[in-house]
C-alpha cells in the first residue's frame, strides 16, 4: 500500500428511504448532506473535502441496496466525544445498539441502529 491510499477509501450505507435517512444523518451530526441520482441510485453524500485524500461515503437507495443490522461495519468519526452525537440518534428516529464503550488508547466506541436499520458504529478520542 502507497503513502496515498487509505484503508476505507469510500463507504455505501443502504437505505429504504433517501429523505428520511439524509434527515436523520443531517440531524445527528450537524450537517448537510448533497444528494443527486446517479446510475439509477438516489445518493446523499456526507461532507468532504476534495483532493484531502480523506475516505468519504454517502447513503445509497437502489435495488441493490438493502438495510442490515449484519451488513458491512463501518465506523464514523464522532470526534472530538461521540457522545454529542450519540445524544441526538433516539431523538432523530433511531436507537442506540452498543452505548460509549472504552476501547483504551483507541479511545470510545458505540453502536447505533439508523432509522433504515442499518447498524452503524462511531468512534471518537474522547
């Protein structure tokens, strides 16, 4: 592996419901999400920054997607104490899974369902 790739260079988080997944992921983190359709899949994308070399993703609504609590794990950086947003995820329309969990000098991680069901981790330093 070069200096450049990443281990994570992209990640799809399927979903039922585009509108309602991009609010509840607007609404937790604080953000917002751009969407379009591409490929006959309507796509909302997190935040980036173009040519950081910096993983992103986005949620996918397709045919070919389809929510799961056993589907891939990913993980997504709730820096700097993922307890900001695990305090918004029942109030959006989800459910916490896994609670803030030590995971020593890694720092914390938890575990919350979507309002898609999918599973989705967090991890902060904090």
């Amino acid at each position: 592996m070069t200096a450049q790739e990443n281990s994570l260079n992209w990640f799809e988080i399927s979903v039922k419901d585009i509108a309602r997944a991009k609010k509840f992921y607007e609404k937790i983190f604080g953000i917002k999400m751009s969407q379009m359709e591409m490929m006959g899949m309507q796509m909302a994308f997190f935040p980036w920054e173009g040519g950081s070399g910096k993983a992103n993703g986005g949620l996918c609504q397709s045919k070919m997607h389809k929510p799961s609590k056993s589907g891939a794990k990913i993980y997504l950086n709730a820096n700097p104490d993922l307890n900001t947003v695990l305090k918004k995820v029942e109030k959006a329309g989800g459910e916490i899974a896994m609670p803030k969990t030590s995971i020593g000098e890694n720092g914390f991680m938890a575990f919350f369902i979507d309002t898609e069901g999918n599973a989705v981790g967090l991890h902060s330093n904090k």
